[in-house]
C-alpha cells in the first residue's frame, strides 16, 4: 500500500480499495484523519522525544484514566507487546506467584510467555508455539478455552496458583468471539477468589467499542488493563494501567522494571490524544451503526445466495466465520472454512475490497467509512457469494 485516505488505501500498482484493515485497528478515525495529521505536524518540530516527561504524555495518561473507571495510574509503553508484558511482571510481583492463564486463540503480543496457542499470525500461519521459546518459559504458561467456567475454575485451582488470567474481554484475534452473557463477571470473580488477579488486554476493544473499552461495554472492570493501537492515533503507544497500589510496584516507586526509551514519545501522545477528542459519544453510537448496517447488508447477502456462514459483531469489530453457525471459542473459530475464507478474501480484492487476509481477525470499521463504501462492500460480497466460492 503507498496510501491511505479516510476509508480507503492504494496500493503500488494504482489499485483502490475500501479498507477494512485500517492498520489492524489503530485508525478508528480513518486513513490521515486531517486533525491526527496536523498534530503530528504540529507538534514534531519542537521535538520527537526528550528522555523526561512532556505535557502530551500527561495529556493522554488524563484522557485514558478519565475514560477507565479501573485505572487509576497507568505506564505509557512503545507498543501492546509491552503493555501485556509489563502487566504480567507486575501481576506476578504483586502475588509472588508465577504460573498464568491464558486462553486459546486470545493474542497479547509476541513476547516468549503469551505465544502459547495464541491468536492474530500466530493462528494464521499456525506457527507452533515452541520455535524459539524455552519450555522453560512456555511451561509457565496455562491456555484454555475461552467462555468455559469450568475450564477456568479447574486452572485456577490447579497448583500452583496462578498470578494472574490475561484476557480479551472481547476477543478479536481469533475473529470476533464475544464473551457469553455473565461470562467474564464470572471470571473476575473465580479469579480473585484464588487470588489472582484480572488483566483485560483491551489492546483491540479498549477506546472501540466504548470509550472506556470492554469493560464499559460489558460492565466488567479489570485489576490491570492494557490497551494500544487507537491511543497512538496510529503510531506507536502502549499503556498498562490499572490500581495505584498495582501500578506504584513499578520503578522508580517501586522493585518492578520497566523502561522504554521511546514510550510516550510526545509526536505519538499527540496523536492519541488528538483522536481520542474525536471518540465522542455520538462516535460510538455512528461506529455502532456503521457496524450494523455492514452486518445487516452482510447477513441478507449470505442469506439471498445460500451461503452458510456466522457474522459475529460488536460495534465496530466484524467477523464472518464461513462454513459454521456460531463460534464461541477457538475451536469453533478453527472448524470454520478457511479455504472458503480464503476464495472470498481473494475475489473481494479483485473487486476493490481489502479484508483482513484470515477468517481469524476482525473487519474494523471506522469512522470514514460511509454509506458508499459501506454499499460497495455488500454489493461486492452478493457478487462473490453468488458465485458460489464460498459454499
Ligand atoms: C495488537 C494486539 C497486541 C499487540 O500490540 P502490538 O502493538 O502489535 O505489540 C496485544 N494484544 C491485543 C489484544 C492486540 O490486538
């Protein structure tokens, strides 16, 4: 791709598309959103980063904790891989334990201990999960299946306890895969009955799906969360945040490590903060509509052709799943048709439309797209779905 603008990218041969990537979700906004841009352009002249804190790093920490009823402190990080791994430090600093849990198909970066049966690539390319991580580390690591209590109550009790469960509280690495009603209340409750402690990785849903993330959405706060992507307006941020007495282990207060020589750089917090002022409520309700009039043209094209296949959406995040009904965990995900996803992705392109190229990632709408690109994407996908590629 050379370039992007609102909804749409062009690519190196003169090619354009309607974009359903956007970056992998930072661009809620769209492509070069004008007032994103000019705070780049604004603020890189007076300088890209000072090695001491600036008033745009205290801008954005404010819009963050404001929106986060959970978070009272937070580290600002260079990326998502960060935000989990320095969660996870302080997790297991704050229980003196060192086990934790994940869930399959959940995706939390590529640091050495969160690769176990993970998402996003990981899933796509299905990597296995030992290529250069030392069962040493990966053996730390527990992964089960998403929206199963007794799954989850059976790892909590195993031993050794565990320091914490990270989750997606909506999990979109494995396609969209919404928690079951009551499920992550659940969670959090059998968690600290262990004593083990919450992450909700809203590196995706936090500032998507509500301002304050899936645990607004849901109503469901976390002991630490972590978000990325959108809060860098599309360039690189991360944040862990969570409870002062959680987020005080870290140096210089407390015995934690955690540096980054570029994390919270001013050019990125400006960025961040910049969009995060256009995630007005009336944003959301649009992102909500957007997403459901995709859903809605989606769903009477799968049915008018005869085409078998689950939608799974939370506002903005879309996922079709081609070949089941429903998908409530990774396995669900797994037993979809890939190869049918794989003929629609390839003919959708061909007709100016960029996917996510696996059945296991999320369709991101933004802001930019509008009824046209909204109506040009159905049209092409009754096109490709009568033709029958897909059944
Ligand atoms: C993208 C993502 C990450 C990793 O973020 P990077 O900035 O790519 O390191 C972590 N967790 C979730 C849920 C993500 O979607």
């Amino acid at each position: 791709m050379i370039r992007g603008r609102g909804a749409r990218v062009w690519d190196a041969d003169g090619n354009e598309y309607v974009d359903w990537v956007c970056a992998w979700g930072p661009l809620v906004a769209g492509h070069a959103e004008p007032s994103v841009i000019r705070a780049i352009v604004d603020t890189a002249p007076h300088g890209t980063g000072f090695g001491a804190p600036h008033p745009a790093e205290i801008e954005i920490a404010e819009r963050i904790r404001d929106s986060f009823p959970s978070i009272e402190k937070l580290r600002l990080v260079t990326s998502g891989t960060e935000a989990t791994m320095t969660a996870i430090r302080i997790a297991r600093a704050a229980t003196n334990r060192a086990r934790i849990v994940k869930f399959e198909g959940c995706y939390h970066g590529h640091s050495d201990g969160l690769l176990v049966r993970a998402g996003s690539g990981a899933a796509t390319f299905g990597v296995p999960d030992s290529a250069g991580v030392p069962e040493a580390i990966s053996g730390l690591t527990s992964s089960i299946p998403f929206n199963d209590l007794a799954a989850l109550r059976a790892s909590l009790a195993a031993d050794p306890a565990p320091a914490a469960v990270i989750v997606e509280p909506l999990p979109a690495n494995m396609g969209v895969v919404p928690p079951a009603p009551g499920y992550l209340a659940a969670l959090v409750e059998a968690c600290h009955a262990r004593g083990t402690l919450v992450i909700f990785d809203e590196v995706i849903s936090g500032l998507r799906v509500a301002r304050g993330g899936a645990q607004e959405y849901f109503g469901v706060p976390a002991d630490l969360t972590c978000l990325g992507k959108i809060i860098g307006g599309g360039l690189p941020v991360g944040a862990v945040g969570g409870r002062a007495e959680l987020l005080d282990l870290l140096a210089p207060l407390g015995p934690v490590y955690q540096a980054g020589t570029l994390s919270g750089n001013p050019v990125a917090c400006s960025a961040g903060a910049t969009l995060l002022d256009l995630l007005t409520p009336e944003a959301y309700r649009e992102l909500e509509r957007k997403g459901a009039a995709l859903e809605e043209g989606l769903r009477r094209a799968l049915r008018d052709t005869g085409t078998r296949a689950a939608i799974q959406r939370v506002g903005s995040l879309l996922t079709v799943f081609f070949g089941i009904d429903r998908a409530w965990d990774f396995a669900d995900a797994r037993s979809a048709d890939t190869a049918a996803f794989g003929r629609f992705f390839r003919a959708m392109h061909e007709r100016g439309v960029n996917l996510p190229p696996s059945q296991f990632e999320a369709w991101f709408a933004s802001l930019a797209h509008g009824e046209q690109e909204i109506a040009q994407t159905v049209a092409a996908a009754r096109e490709v779905l009568a033709s029958g590629i897909a059944r």
